[in-house]
C-alpha cells in the first residue's frame, strides 16, 4: 500500500525530526522513531471507524507472548496525527530485513534453514501456549534480525486469535494471505494451531527453494483447482536435508491432524 501519512506529520506528532518510514499494511503504518531511549517501531491505526475490539485483541495478544522469536511491544499509546487521534503500538526495532527480501536474495545453508526452522516452531509454539494463533504467517511478517536466519522474529499478529469461545465461530470471510493460508481457513472453517504449522511448512519450501509450493507468482487460481493442488504434496528436492524434507512433507498434509505438532516437528529436527 502507498504511505498515508507525511512524513512532517509523524515528526509533529512525535515531538521527534529523525522519523523513518517503513511500510504501511492493510490497518497499520510503520514508522522508525526513538522512544525512551531505545530504537522503536511505531505502528499506527490509519483506517478511520476501525474495529477497537479488533486492535485491542492484538494488543493482549503481543502482551501474552515474551518471547525473543516474537516482536516486543513496548507501550500502547494515542497519538493526534494531522488533527485526529489515533492508536499506535510501539514495538521494538528489529535492524535487518524480512523473510520475503532474504528469499529473493538466494537460498540458505542447510544449517541456515534448520535454525530457521527452529525460530519458527519456537516463536508459534511461545504464541500457541498464550492461547493465541497467529493465522496470518507468511515471509513477510517474519523478520531476520541483523540478516540472520537464525535470529527470526515473527511481526504481525495483527490476525491472532484468542482460542477461546469466540474462535469457533466459522467466519463468513477469508481472512489472512490466501498464498499461505491451510486449506481449512481457506474454506472458512475455524483456524487451527496445525494452520499455522502448514504456513511454516510452505513458508520453508519456499525459502528452500525459492518458489512457493503450489502456486506461481501472480497466478489466479481458482478454490475448487487450489484445493486439487493441496491434495498433490509437492516434490521436495533431495538436496533439502531429509529432516526438513519430513517437516515439510508433514506440514503440508491436507488434514490437519496428519501435521501433528509443533513439537514433535522440532523434536523430528536433527
């Protein structure tokens, strides 16, 4: 999405003149400025009307979580940009690059993608035990701290979910990245704590080997031909060390109970 908010604005609005832009998603805008002493990244509600409940769910939702493969929050505030009040959570400042600009960038050593793994099924695992699912993972929303595969910290929970009475509801809507959503949320049943380990499995395939494992990029596939490609595992290269070639092989079985657990998935990590 295109920047919403000038960048003479957040410098007001912060009381600050170094303010760095770095990105804007589909509720929120990312904004680097110092906050108490320490680099911090800014994430700032653009949508007008939106969905407090909504924004307050991820804010409990960060609280749950301390872990160093999941992004810390630091404060909840309000802040007056351009005249409107507005909330903003301020997280720390992971220095790197995402999942996705390391993907393009080439593939990782074995030991790279065995850490890799690791950060993952630690980071969900921290999450799952809060009661919380994160539904939207994709290489995006995983940072590499300084550039290393080892150090993934996961950003976005802007889609979690309190596994509590509310998250039986079956939602009318598709919610999360299509390109990495498990079969189940993609026929809008509930999401499950296996849906976040069948994003970590494609997430992994395509790190591996840099193509996504069922669709190509810019492909428009229909649901009743994508649901006909989860029922094909795709073929993992034998170059892939044969215990992350089982863990992704797991990950994405179309049931979900077949995928087991995250961890076993980690105990299966040589």
């Amino acid at each position: 999405m295109q920047q919403v908010f000038p960048r003479e604005d957040i410098g007001d609005a912060l009381g600050c003149k170094s303010v760095e832009y770095c990105g804007t998603g589909s509720f929120g805008e990312v904004w680097r400025a110092p906050y108490q002493g320490a680099d911090a990244a800014y994430k700032i509600i653009h949508g007008d009307g939106y969905d407090t409940n909504r924004i307050l769910r991820e804010i409990q939702g960060y609280r749950r979580v301390d872990h160093a493969n999941v992004v810390k929050l630091y404060d909840v505030i309000t802040l007056p940009v351009a005249g409107v009040k507005r909330p903003v959570m301020v997280f720390e400042f992971i220095p790197g690059h995402d999942l996705a600009e390391a993907i393009t960038a080439g593939r990782p050593s074995a030991e790279e993608l065995r850490s890799l793994a690791y950060g993952l099924l630690d980071g969900v695992a921290a999450m799952h035990s809060a009661e919380l699912l994160h539904r939207d993972l994709k290489p995006a929303n995983i940072a590499l701290r300084e550039g290393d595969f080892g150090q993934a910290v996961i950003l976005d929970l802007g889609l979690a979910k309190l596994l509590d009475v509310e998250s039986v509801t079956r939602y009318p809507s598709h919610v999360g990245t299509t390109l990495y959503m498990a079969p189940e949320q993609l026929r809008g049943e509930r999401a499950l704590k296996a849906s976040d380990l069948w994003a970590i499995g494609e997430i992994l395939f395509e790190v591996a080997t840099g193509v996504h494992p069922f669709f190509q990029p810019g492909e428009r596939v229909g649901m009743d031909e994508a649901f006909q490609r989860f029922e094909t595992p795709p073929a993992i290269p034998s170059s892939i060390p044969e215990d992350i070639r089982d863990l992704i092989a797991r990950s994405l079985s179309a049931v979900p109970h077949q995928r087991g657990t995250l961890a076993k998935a980690k105990s299966r990590l040589s």
